[in-house]
C-alpha cells in the first residue's frame, strides 16, 4: 500500500490533477461511480494552501455534472428512463416517489448531497420528476459545497494527523471509500 500512497500523492501534485478532479467530480454526479474525495483528500494534504480552490472546483464541477445528470432524468424518461424502471420493478413506486419529492424534494437534495447515498441518483431523481431547474442547482450548490468546503476545512485543520492515519492505512481509506460507495447503492436501492 505504500507504493500505491505515493504514487497517489505525487499524482496529487501534478499539473494534471485539477483537470483530473474536476473532471471526476463531474463525472461522479452523473454517470461515475467513484467519488472526488479519492483525489481530492491527498490534493489538498499534498498542496494545503490550495483547499480552497480545490474544494470550489469540486463543488463547481460537481454541479455542473449534476446539471447533466439532471438532463439524463429529464431527457431520457421515455426511452431509457422508463425501461430502467421497468427492469428495476419500480414501476409501482412512481406515484409515490413523485408525491415524496413534491413535499420534501429541497429536504432530500441538500441532506443526500452530503451523505454517501451516490448523488447521481440525487440528480438523475430531479430530472426525472421535474424538479425546479434553477432550485435544483441552488440546493446543489448549497450542499455539494457544504461537503466539499468542510472536506478542505477538516484537512486543513487535521492535515498533519490525517496524512499520518493515511500513510499508515491507506489501503483502509481506499477500502472505506469502496464500502461506502457500494452501501450508498445499497441504500438507495432500498429507498427507490
């Protein structure tokens, strides 16, 4: 694991890696199954004077992803939308799900954008039943930034005692992602 440690860590420090959280950041919002904390955790303990900037650019990039997770919900309802249902044997859920979102929609976007529950499916929800466009990307706005900004905050108030946790357990960190990535599914799974 410590191989694998350094290797992310000087990943981390490269000209690349804005380009690359962001992109996987945008990508986990719509389509991607892993989140930008992967990357984003080692960026900010290797260049901690940027936290800021690395959590805006996650929070922005995740939006945007967002919108277009949102497009997929909205755009493809008829076609794959409705097969994906189907398949699932969600069919029957529909009525109650749309009656759900139009009381607690704003509720459900702002606490499942800081939990581990995949916001993709926070974002292919909204489109699907419509939700309020420009809402939709205050709520994201709100909540995907709350988590990545107190991400930043926590490691750079803890940088040095987290970069210890994670060069002694890296492997536990890479497997916790996994396991929460796999749980949010889960979950989701049993809500929808």
């Amino acid at each position: 694991m410590k191989k694998l440690y350094d290797w992310t860590m000087s990943l981390a420090q490269s000209r690349h890696a804005p380009f690359a959280l962001g992109a996987i950041a945008f990508a986990e919002s719509s389509f991607f199954p892993v989140p930008p904390d992967v990357i984003l955790v080692p960026m900010t303990l290797a260049e901690p004077k940027k936290a800021w900037y690395f959590a805006a650019l996650c929070t922005i990039a995740s939006v945007a992803g967002g919108a277009l997770g949102y497009a997929f919900g909205a755009l493809f309802y008829d076609t794959i939308g409705l097969w994906l249902i189907n398949l699932y044997g969600y069919a029957e859920k529909m009525d109650a799900l749309r009656a759900f979102y139009a009381q607690w929609g704003a509720i459900f976007i702002l606490v499942k954008g800081l939990t581990p529950i995949p916001y993709k499916l926070v974002t292919i929800v909204s489109g699907l039943l419509a939700y309020n466009f420009p809402l939709f990307i205050g709520l994201s706005l709100i909540t995907r930034g709350a988590r990545f900004f107190l991400l930043a905050a926590a490691i750079n108030h803890f940088g040095d005692t987290i970069r210890l946790k994670l060069e002694r357990h890296f492997g536990l960190f890479i497997g916790s992602l996994a396991v929460i990535v796999v749980a949010g599914f889960a979950f989701a799974a049993k809500m929808f």
